[in-house]
C-alpha cells in the first residue's frame, strides 16, 4: 500500500513531469530555436521566444504545488547544463537555474496571500488567464535570476519573459486540443457499457 | 485532492481557453439536454437523471449519447453531479445562467 502512494504521489509525477519538461526543452532547442535563429539573427542563440518548458513548469506547479520543486528539478537542472554546461554549476549559476524552478510554485503562493488564490488545492474553478497570470509573474522571477547571475541584456531578458509566456500559453493550447480531440473520440468510440452514471 | 479531481480541474481549465478561443462548440444533444435541465430545474432542487433522460427535447436521443453529452457537460462545467445521493443527480451550474 506504502509503495502504491510512492509510486501514485512521487514515482509517476516525476516521470511524467520530466518526460514532458525534457520532451518540451528537446523541442524548444532543436525544434523552435533554430527557426528563430534564422529570422531573428541578433538575438541570444538560448534567449527562445517559445520557451515550452515554462508551460511545464507552471502547469505542474499548479497541478502538483509545493511538490512540484524536487519532482522538476532533475529535469530543470539538466536542461540547464545542455544550455550552460559544467559552467552553469556554480553557486549563483545554481541559484539561476533554480529561480525557474521554485517561481512557479512561488508565484502561485504569493498570488494567494495577496488574495488570488488559483491553486488546485482550493478546489475552486480556475480560468486559463488566471494560471496564465501566475506564470507572467513566475517569469519574471525566471527572468530577474537569469539575468542577475548571467548579466544578460534587458533585450535578453525581454525575449526570456515573451518565451515563457508565450511558450505557457501554447502548452495549454496544445493540451486543449489534445483534451478536445480525445472528447471526439471518447464521443465516437466509447461503447456505452463503459459510462457509469 | 484525487487523480481524478486534478484532471477534472486540468480539463475545467482547458475548456475555458477553448470557449474564450471561440472554437468551444455544444453539440444539438448538450443543448437539449440543458434546455430540459432548465426546464425541469425547480428552484434549486438537483434534477434526476431519469427526469433528464425521458424529457420530450432528448427523448429520442440514443442512450450512449445522452451519457456521453452529460458527462461533457459535467466536464465543462455546465451541469455538477450530486454525489451520495441515492439516484444519480445534477444541479445547474452559475455557468449555465451566464448563458450558453
């Protein structure tokens, strides 16, 4: 029983949660980045202006809370050194990689003291602005670690906080339309014996 | 909170960007079963089922259907189910009164 909840609580989110953090990193880097490249030539060669793992990031902290930090990190920090290699390692490179990985769950936790309170926990219905909120304020808290560790430029900056946002609201998106295209198919093939009600 | 409350939660979330999106669309058979929800809703009593299921606006709708559109409905919060009740029941949402 001790082991199912293991397996249940921690063993299947963090398989899930890395798969879809390195997943959406893989795709990011080797997908989105070298488009970009081609059409903005000034730019940072890492400054992504669709950074899909902030989706991730924020989706889980919302989903998992607090939870959400040991589970992502492995994944988080090892993205970090297919970005910054062994050179991203030291104490304040640390320290940057973890801003993006505590933020999230923090944002969401700072959001409810001051009253907007859109964690899953609460059980209330929550809208996609208000998870998209919390996760402009978890960029910046991604964006001002970066750029304090790594001194980037303000323009640097700028496109890290448009790429998490805009890489947030496109992984809700694709979810939507992964959610809306099983409707259709539960809708068509789902044989009635299987609904319970 | 369950797996399963995540996910409902997860979906609740989604269903919102699709309907601001403008892409969210209720089928013939979510709508007639809303419009005998509200037909049948008596102040803020839950609605049965059954009640739902012999109105005359989904009578003729196939029984797979039926549970199929109810439970989007649920999903996408349009209806709640009672839970613990001893037939299975639904109350409309503030959703509902916002307009489908």
């Amino acid at each position: 029983m001790k082991n199912t909840k293991v397996w249940r609580d921690w063993m299947l989110p963090f398989l899930v949660v890395s798969a879809a953090y390195i997943f959406a990193f893989v795709i990011t880097i080797y997908g989105l980045l070298p488009l970009q490249a081609a059409y903005t030539p000034d730019l940072e060669k890492y400054a992504s202006l669709l950074f899909l793992p902030h989706g991730v990031r924020v989706l889980s902290a919302w989903l998992l809370g607090w939870r959400s930090i040991p589970l992502i990190a492995p994944a988080a920090l090892y993205t970090h050194f297919l970005n910054f290699g062994a050179d991203g390692f030291t104490v304040l490179g640390s320290a940057g990689a973890m801003s993006s990985v505590v933020g999230a769950t923090l944002c969401f936790w700072l959001l409810a003291k001051f009253g907007m309170d859109f964690r899953i926990s609460t059980g209330r219905n929550v809208h996609w602005r208000d998870v998209m909120l919390a996760g402009f304020f978890a960029s910046i808290v991604n964006t001002v670690g970066m750029g304090y560790v790594y001194h980037h430029s303000y323009k640097t900056m700028t496109s890290y906080l448009i790429g998490d946002v805009s890489g947030l609201f496109a992984c809700m998106f694709v979810l939507m339309l992964v959610f809306k295209m099983l409707r259709g198919l539960q809708a068509t093939k789902l044989p009635s014996c299987l609904l319970t009600y | 909170m369950t797996d399963i409350g995540k996910t409902a939660h997860l979906k609740q979330l989604l269903f919102s960007l699709e309907k601001d999106l403008g892409i969210h669309e209720l089928g013939t058979v979510q709508q007639n079963i809303l419009y005998a929800a509200s037909l049948l809703k008596n102040r803020d009593d839950p609605i049965e089922t059954d009640d739902i299921r012999q109105h005359e606006l989904v009578a003729s709708v196939a029984r797979s259907s039926f549970f199929n559109a109810l439970k989007s409905l649920v999903d996408a919060g349009y209806l709640r189910h009672i839970d613990g009740a001893k037939r299975s029941q639904y109350v409309l949402t503030k959703k509902v009164q916002d307009g489908v």
